[in-house]
C-alpha cells in the first residue's frame, strides 16, 4: 500500500499535453488487447508520434512484461516519470505493487489509482496516449471517461460469434458514456500455414462484419503468429522483434489507419491538430 500512498500527491500545475487519448477495449480478455495496445504504441512510435501508453487493467497488468519493463524511473518531482522502453511512455499498477500478487480494488480505490495515472504523471507532451482498459464493462471505464476527455476507443475482437457478441456490449458502453466509437480491430484473424494456406481457426470475418453493422471504420485483422506471443512473453513488441512479418506488418497499418481516422474525424483549419507520419 505504500507504493500507493507515495503518488498521492497532489497534481501540479504543469500540465500534460495529450492531443488524442484512445482506449483499447474488449469485452472480454484473451482476444489479445493488451498485445494490440502495446504493439499499437510502438507502431505510432515508430511512425515519428510521442506516444505514452497507460496500462488501465489494474486486474491484470500485462504492459510491463509485454514492454520489456519491471520498474519506474526515480521520481524527479512532484509527479511520477512514465518508464519508457521502446519509445513509449509507460505506466502501469504492475509497477507498483509486487508481480502475481492479487490486487482486490474496491470503486473508489480504483478512480483513484485512474486519476493518477492521469494526472500525476509526468507525461509530457504526447501526439497520442494509448489506453489498455480492463476487459468487460465495469467501473474502471467509468472511472476513465470520467478523469480523461477519451478521443475515442477501438474494439478488439476474434473473428467468432461469442468474441463478437462481447465485443458488441464494449461497443455499447463506449456509446453509453458518449465515447466515440474509433474502429473495430480483429485479432487472430488466421493463421498461414507453411504451404501460404490461410486457416481460420477463429472464423472469418467477424471484425468486419462487426464494423459494419456497427458504422465504424474497420482499422485490420491481426493473423495468429507465434512471434507476436513470444514477443509479449519476452518483452520485445513483434512490431520491433519482427517488422518484416505479417503481423506487424499488419499493426503497423491499423496504426497508420487509426491516425487517418483520428486526423479525419477532427478536422483543423490550421492543420495543428494533424498527427503526421514521419516514417
Ligand atoms: N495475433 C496473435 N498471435 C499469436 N498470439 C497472440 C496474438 N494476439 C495475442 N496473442 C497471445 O494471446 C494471449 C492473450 O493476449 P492478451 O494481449 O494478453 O489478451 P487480453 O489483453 O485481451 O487479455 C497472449 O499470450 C498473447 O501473446
Ligand atoms: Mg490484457
């Protein structure tokens, strides 16, 4: 608890510049969330953006294992300093209380621990803050649109109907909280077998179906790599591991297509609300 109790300081009054704030969102876990937020991060990294991306599944804080991080830097001041590794800003509940260890957050507990993570950290100037959300449709979304203006939030789903039926209900509750619905993402979409055969272990185009029923862009479909596990096991983002490969290749263009999106959806006569691309 003492960990908790040392970010309880007050905010100061520097303040954040986060042009687009997205959470990543499922209705359930397993469809790869965490994995898409994290080599979503570092795919805008890579394009030239200042991207932070804050681990919100305060159940389950994956983001440090996947970004090859275990702890925060000192702090500097009154705020904390993000961890940064692979060119993302990065904060997580997984650096502050000890790995495998339950956490049993009661409502209040949680919107705290949200807030700070917005205001109390020290994240500078971001083009995008990416926003890996707890699966399903509970308090800690609340507590998020609540503490921070969302741009917006992409769905992440598997091809199949159980996936798609979830991923409808986390569609709603970002409509329900007003939330700008930015996209559908589909995960494991397939897997190439080594003769290029494309197997579809999932399903089939479920993701796009969803988007379209739904009325928003459909951002990719992710294909089933081993690499893209291993990549999270070992700290080292497949969209760095592997550029090269499927996969990445193939969050790396949800990446470009997300910005078109945001880039499309707010318009700015003097262009400065433009994200560029510089890769
Ligand atoms: N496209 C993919 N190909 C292979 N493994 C994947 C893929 N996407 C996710 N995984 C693996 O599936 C597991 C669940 O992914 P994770 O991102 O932790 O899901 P969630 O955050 O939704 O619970 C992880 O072991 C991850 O490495
Ligand atoms: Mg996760």
């Amino acid at each position: 608890m003492s960990e908790l109790n040392m970010i309880n300081e007050p905010a100061q009054e520097e303040n954040n510049r986060i042009r687009f704030a997205v959470a990543v969102a499922s209705g359930k876990g397993g469809v790869g969330k965490s994995t898409v937020a994290v080599n979503l991060a570092v795919a805008l990294a890579q394009k030239g953006l200042k991207i932070g991306l804050m681990d919100a599944d305060i159940y389950g804080p994956n983001v440090p294992t996947m970004m090859g991080v275990t702890s925060l830097p000192e702090t500097q001041g009154p705020k904390l300093l993000p961890a940064v590794a692979h060119g993302v800003k990065i904060i997580s509940i997984g650096f502050l209380v000890p790995p495998g260890q339950p956490l049993i957050w009661r409502g209040p507990m949680l919107h705290g621990a949200i807030r700070q993570f917005v205001q109390d950290v020290d994240w500078g100037e971001l083009d995008m803050l990416v926003i890996d959300l707890p699966p399903g449709t509970g308090d800690a979304q609340l507590s998020l649109a609540q503490t921070l203006p969302l741009t917006g939030g992409v769905i992440v789903t598997l091809p199949q109907k159980v996936s798609l039926e979830d991923a409808l209900r986390g569609l709603e509750m970002f409509r329900t909280m007003d939330v700008d619905v930015l996209g559908v993402i589909e995960n494991m979409s397939f897997l190439e077998m080594p003769d290029g055969q494309k197997m579809d272990i999932f399903g089939e185009g479920g993701g796009q179906d969803l988007a379209r029923d739904a009325g928003v862009p459909f951002l990719g479909a992710i294909p089933i790599d081993p690499a893209v596990r291993q990549g999270g096991d070992e700290g080292v983002p497949i969209t760095i591991a592997k550029p090269d490969s499927p996969a990445a290749r193939a969050l790396s263009g949800i990446a470009t297509a997300l910005v078109e999106t945001l880039n499309a959806a707010e318009p700015d006569e003097s262009g400065d609300f433009e994200i560029e691309i510089t890769d």
